[in-house]
C-alpha cells in the first residue's frame, strides 16, 4: 500500500477530529501542522506527533507532503486556499469553501485553472445512515419527494464569538449543511429553483424553497432562523420512506407500516466523528489514484449556488 504523507493546515476542534480517523488508517504520516494560532499548533503537534511550521510554503519546502487537510475559520479560508492551491498536493478543505459563493466561485476556478482535483469535507454525505438511505432508495427508480428542514440561531452564534461577516453569510457557513441533502438524495441535473418565502436579512425568521431534479425528484427546504428545533430530513418514494432525525440516526418506514424501524449505526460512527472515517478512507484513495466517493469542490461550489438561489444571494 502506497504511504501517504499528510499535513494540516489549521489546529482546532476539526483539524483534530481528522487527525484522529486519518491516524487510524494503515499507511498514513502526519508530517506536519501550521496554524494562525501557534499554540493550538504546538498542541496539535504534541499530540499527532508532528513538528510545526511557521507557514504553508516552509511546511512544503520541509515534508513534499501528498496530501494536505484544511481546517480553518471561514474567515481564513480565501488567504488559506489561494496558497495551498499552488503546491502539487490533494486537498480536502473544511467547509464552507468561502464566506459567500463570490469566494467559493474563485477558488474553485483558482483550482481548476491549475488542473486540480480538490475535495471538500461535507462530512454528512459520508455518515453511514446517508450511505444506507441511498442504498435503500436506490432500490426503486421511483421519483423521490425530499425534505429538509433547517434551523440557525443567530444568537447562538454571536455567543459563540462569530464574527459578523460570518452571521451575514451563515447560509453559507451553516445551512450549506443541510442544502447539501438536496442534491445528496435528488437525483439528476437541478432544473428549477423556485423561493417559496423570502429570506429577510434584517429580519431572519423563515425561508423556504422548492427544487425540481430532473429525474422527476422534488425537494422542498425550509430553514426556520432564530426558532427552536431540529435538523431533520426525509425522504419518500413510491415504496418506502426514509427519516434522518437526529441526522445521525435513520429510520425507515415502507409502504403498509405504521411506524418507524431503527437502524444501528455503522461502527465507524460511533468510534470517530460521524462522517470522518469514511471520508478519509476515500480521500486516501484519490490520493492514491484511485476513485473517491467524496464532494470535489466543483460538487461542493454547486451546493453553494443552490444556498445562494434559496436565499437570493447571487
């Protein structure tokens, strides 16, 4: 098995939770870390016994890595990605890829102009109970009615130390989590957007949107802003109906039944961070040359199109 050489760029709560799923995999080194904040580096370092570097170039020049993984603040993400985009390694980058699509549309063209393959983290894709839905809907070609329901606390947020330009833009720092499902479980090319209830950016409260696949799948999106509750989706056919709620959990229900039947979750998921050890079985595989079932950044900016359609942010 080809040894793969991996370097972080970022130090907090992500880098680690990566860290902790590509650290299990046969066959991976993590070579080195770099950080806007040396002592979240020094401590990352410690613990992935890694040495730290002052900046991305030096971090380069020193390991001639494979690989990178980027996990900044949104914020840092631009600065971040307009260098790493040009040293000869693959990326999987934290989202959102951007503050807004403007950013997410340069980068990605900042990619491609270089001949890249770039992937993003859209870690829900890679859950076990997401695998398992698509397994199970893909059982019938029947057309798929798909719902997703959002919610953002906007003063959460603020509590949580968010800057401003991040609150303005959380439909892309955030929902794009639940955006994501649309075009996860819609199958197809997005024919027609249609907003349903306008976002208010003064006044954040409600959104909604419909989305026309053209396979025949319809998906309806609603995002309730400042108002309690959960993130749920389902998804329904002809034959069976499919409930992720919490995100982390699926039940099933088909057609005749009158309740919900639990599946168990898949042991990876209970052992890392939801998402994380699949995806990064599959980005060691692009690195390695093979095939990857992960987001690429072009998959990951077409998420960011459709959030800017939902919330008239063109």
């Amino acid at each position: 098995m080809l040894s793969v050489k991996l370097v972080f760029v970022g130090a907090g709560y992500m880098a680690h939770e990566h860290a902790k799923a590509f650290v299990a995999i046969e066959g991976v080194e993590i070579a080195g870390v770099t950080g806007g904040r040396p002592a979240k580096a020094s401590e990352f370092g410690a613990a992935f016994g890694c040495p730290m570097f002052a900046s991305i170039a030096e971090m380069y020049a020193a390991t001639g890595a494979d690989a990178v993984v980027v996990a900044v603040p949104e914020l840092a993400c631009k600065n971040v990605c307009e260098q790493i985009f040009t040293f000869p390694w693959r990326a999987l980058l934290e989202k959102p890829v951007g503050l807004d699509l403007a950013e997410a549309e340069h980068l990605l063209g900042l990619s491609q102009s270089g001949g890249r393959t770039d992937y993003v983290a859209l870690n829900r894709r890679s859950y076990g109970v997401t695998r398992q839905a698509r397994a199970m809907l893909d059982e019938t070609p029947a057309p798929r009615l798909i719902q997703v329901h959002d919610t953002q606390d906007l003063v959460a947020a603020r509590e949580f130390g968010q800057a401003e330009r991040v609150i303005d833009n959380y439909m892309f720092a955030n929902s794009v989590h639940l955006v994501d499902y649309l075009t996860v479980f819609g199958r197809g090319d997005v024919v027609d957007v249609r907003v349903l209830l306008a976002y208010d950016a003064a006044e954040p409260h409600s959104v909604a949107g419909s989305v026309l696949f053209s396979s025949g799948d319809r998906a309806v999106y609603v995002g309730g802003w400042n108002l309690p509750g959960p993130w749920y989706v389902t998804v329904a056919n002809a034959d069976l109906r499919i409930e992720l709620r919490p995100l982390e959990q699926i039940g099933f229900q088909r057609r005749g039944e009158r309740k919900l039947t639990m599946l168990d979750p898949v042991q990876d998921d209970v052992d890392f961070k939801p998402g994380l050890k699949y995806q990064a079985d599959q980005f060691l595989a692009a690195v390695r040359g093979g095939e990857a079932d992960l987001a690429t950044l072009a998959d990951a900016t077409a998420t960011m199109r459709l959030v800017a359609r939902i919330y008239d942010r063109s």
